[in-house]
C-alpha cells in the first residue's frame, strides 16, 4: 500500500500537466512494433471476442494481480481498455508495483480500431 500512496501522491498538477503519463494514438502509431514497447490490453475476455488488437498482450483488469508475472519489467508498459478508465487503474497498479516505464493510452479502443481503416493504416 506503501507504493500505492506514493504514486498518488506523486500525480498533483505538473505531473498531470506535463502530460507524461499518457500516450495518444499518434504516439501509439509512432512506437507500434517497437520491441521496446508492450501494450497490455486490459479488456475482458468477451470484449476481445469482438475486437481484438493482435500485437497487444490481453490480461483482463481483475487477473492482473494474479498474472502480473507475466508483464515484462524491462519493456515500455502502455495499457488500453475500451474507455480508458481500466487503462488508468491498470497504469496505477504497475507503477506501485514498481513498473519504471509505463504510459496509459489517452484513447478508447474503438479509437484504436478507427487507427487500422486502410487511410490511417497506409500512413503507419
């Protein structure tokens, strides 16, 4: 809990200003096959059934405490949900867990979708 109230503590207005705890969708396309980079798709297994994003790592939200092994700590994290919302809680845990790089996606999966149309994905 210790590292938990560290990292709250640590997000007051420059942290968020600065903006460095998040990722945008151009940012995503910039580092997409980056070895360095892991995105941890933290959506439920029946959301993955509809959409899924074949270079993500799919660990649902509530299995991370019980499968957090299998999140390489030498790799940039950059978690993702459908809303976001899981993303930040996702992005909260590993950084009290002592992650060092990790980044949440600022935008939902369906804006991730809308990234792979043929236009957006010819740019890539």
């Amino acid at each position: 809990m210790n590292d938990l109230n560290q990292v709250l503590k640590e997000m007051d207005f420059q942290f968020f200003s600065a903006g460095g705890h998040g990722m945008s969708i151009e940012g995503m396309r910039k580092v997409l096959g980056n070895d360095h980079f892991l995105f941890l798709d933290v959506r439920t297994d029946e959301e993955v059934k509809y959409l899924s994003f074949p270079f993500a790592l799919n660990i649902p939200l509530n299995e991370l405490p019980d499968r957090l092994d299998e999140v390489p700590r030498d790799k940039f994290i950059i978690p993702f949900c459908s809303s976001v919302f899981r993303g930040a809680v996702a992005y909260t845990y590993l950084m009290a867990k002592g992650y060092k790089e990790v980044k949440g996606l600022t935008a939902s999966s369906e804006d991730m979708a809308k990234a792979f149309k043929p236009g957006p994905l010819a740019k890539m």
